[in-house]
C-alpha cells in the first residue's frame, strides 16, 4: 500500500507562477487577476497554484524576495546578517534595478505587499538581543520609508545619492 503525501511545490514552479502574478499585474489589479489566468501563464495546473500559494498578495511577496536573493547571491551580499548604512548603497542599487517591478507594485496599491517581503529580509527575527531586534525593525521602515519616497519621486536620484540622503537624514536623527 503506498502512502498518500503532499509534495511541497518547487521553488522553480513557485517562481513561474508569481512571475506570472506579476507579469498580470501589467494589465491588470490584483484583485482582478483569476487563478486560472495564473495557471494559463504559468502553465500549471490549478491544484500547483493551491499547494504553492495561499493568496495572490503572498505570491507577490515571493516574487518580491526571490528577486532580492537572487540579486543578492549574484552581489555576494547577505544583508541580514549585517545590514548597515554603511552598505545601504547595494539596497538602493537592487532597487533601482528593480524599478519597474517596485512602481508597477505601487501603481497598482500593493506596497503592503513590498513592505513585507522588505521586512522579511531586512529584520533580524531570530535576534536574541530584543536591542538588535529593535534596531533592525527601525532600519528596515526607515529604508522602506526612503524607498517609498524614491518610488514617488520615480526615482529621480542615483543609488549613491540614495544612500547619501540616507546617511544625511539619519545623522540628524541621533
């Protein structure tokens, strides 16, 4: 007698079809978009969509952070294990490649769902110091915050201007 399981989904069919969320996201808002039109993109079935997401907005943050560990493996950058303003350059620099993506999230309301997949990289969760855990909370709504900004602004300034900016408005803050 063979054993019923559910497979977990690979990352590879996680990443078509939020790429496809996205890729729907250019014609349409979120709420508009149908699992089927995901499936249809993607090409893979409804049951794979339901394995792998429990919602159109968690599909966004994983795109959202696929893209960052994607670009930070290519960098050779690990921010959460020490993300400093230091080296706010390379944040600034992966969204400005991103740009497209971050506005077109923005444009169409889900800067909730940027927020979290932010967070989800940028904070510390595991960080037994509650000071350090503190300390990566604020950084990361204060660069979400600036980032917000940028993406009004279309980003109209440079990634080293960025975080030049960055530096200037937190010294004042001290």
């Amino acid at each position: 007698m063979t054993k019923n399981t559910v497979t977990q989904p690979s990352e590879f069919l996680k990443d078509c079809m939020a790429e496809a969320v996205i890729k729907l996201l250019e014609q349409q808002p979120l709420e508009k978009i149908q699992v089927k039109q995901i499936c249809d993109a993607s090409g893979y079935h409804r049951a794979s969509w339901f394995r792998a997401f429990h919602s159109k907005n968690e599909a966004v943050i994983y795109h959202m952070i696929r893209l960052w560990e994607k670009w930070s493996d290519r960098h050779g950058i690990a921010i959460q294990d020490d993300f400093v303003i230091d080296n706010a350059e390379a944040f600034f620099q992966y969204n400005y490649e991103i740009r497209n993506t971050t506005s077109l999230l923005y444009r169409r309301g889900l800067m909730t769902e940027l927020a979290s997949s932010f967070t989800n990289v940028l904070i510390d969760r595991h960080a037994d110091d509650p000071i350090r855990a503190y300390q990566s909370s604020i950084f990361a709504f204060a660069l979400f915050g600036i980032l917000r900004e940028w993406i009004i602004r279309d980003f109209d300034q440079s990634p080293t201007e960025m975080a030049r900016i960055l530096r200037s408005a937190t010294a004042r803050m001290v």
